[in-house]
C-alpha cells in the first residue's frame, strides 16, 4: 500500500454489494442488448446474496421456464434479466427467505441463423455488437451468386422479413437471409 492510499475492509465491500443487489444496481445486464427478452435456450445466472446453494447457471427450457432449487419452475421467457430477478426475489421471498437480495445475467445468448447466399449456412453462437456483415463473415462469407446489396432478417417473434444494411446490428435469435442476384 502506498502512502495516501487506503483500501475498503472486506464488511464494507460485503455490504456495499447487498445494497446494490438489493436496489438492482448490477454489472450484469449489457447496456449494448437494452432492455434485451430472454427466450428459450438462453443461459442466466441467477446469484442469491448469502444462499450459494440457491443460484448456479440455468438454461431457459423450451417453454422458456427455468427450474430454481426450493421455488420450482419460474417463465424467464419475455423477461428481462431485471424482471426475472425480481420475479426470483419475489419467489424465494414467498416463505422461503425474508428479503432475499437477487441477481441475474445473461450468460449466453441464443444463437443467430443465417441462410441463403453464403458459403456456409446455419446456426450461430451470438456475440455482443454482432452486425450483418460480421454475420456473413461467420457464416465464411457470400457465395459467387449473392447479391450483397439485398440482405433481409426475421426478428425472433416477427411474421415478416425486413431489408438490412450491411452494418445494422443483429440480435439473438435474429435469421438473416442473403438474396441472390440474378446476373
């Protein structure tokens, strides 16, 4: 330690976490997603202040539940990370835990999907700020007949297809697909 310098004891720390955990203020949301759904095949942590043994990583089922210790299944799908930590914390609070203090984070999102004119189609891991042509580029590029001008995609939950620039941001579960040109 140098002269000056002073360093929070570890209760201070301890307790500066509670008070953030127990007011929603945590690192585990990503500002770039906003006010991001979870859907099914997502993965959360969920952490429960001073209850190890309640938290751990959980992937998000086919009817977008997850299955916590004591309370059962809980639907995370259409859900933000800060609604399914208030939604855990209101769980355990129901006779299981006096004022449980809750966070979540998105581990892993849902892979991206990527179709048409490129050289190797198919289902992606998604990665944070991802955009349609870093998209092209995992999927190794446009085939000799694409037309690289004409790129669409289907939002997750979305009926219809929309056009996309090459550098617009795609989003977990987004399918992309690249046109092909005629001559």
């Amino acid at each position: 330690m140098h002269p000056g310098e002073t360093t929070l004891p570890r209760p201070v720390i301890a307790v500066g976490l509670a008070l953030a955990l127990a007011f929603g203020l945590t690192a585990f949301s990503d500002p770039a997603l906003g006010d991001y759904r979870l859907g099914p095949a997502d993965k959360v942590r969920i952490e429960v202040f001073g209850e190890p043994a309640l938290g751990g990583d959980f992937a998000l089922d086919g009817r977008g539940r997850i299955t916590l210790p004591l309370v059962g299944e809980i639907q995370a799908s259409g859900l933000s990370a800060p609604q399914l930590q208030a939604a855990v914390a209101d769980a355990l609070g129901q006779g299981y835990l006096n004022q449980p203090r809750v966070a979540a984070q998105v581990l892993t999102y849902r892979p991206f999907y990527i179709l048409g004119e490129v050289n190797r189609p198919g289902e992606y891991p998604y990665a944070n700020d991802l955009t349609a042509l870093q998209a092209v580029a995992t999927a190794q590029g446009f085939t000799y007949r694409a037309n690289s001008r004409r790129l669409f995609v289907r939002r997750a939950g979305a009926a219809d297809e929309q056009p996309l620039s090459p550098d617009a941001r795609i989003l977990p579960g987004d399918t992309i697909r690249i046109a092909e040109r005629y001559f």
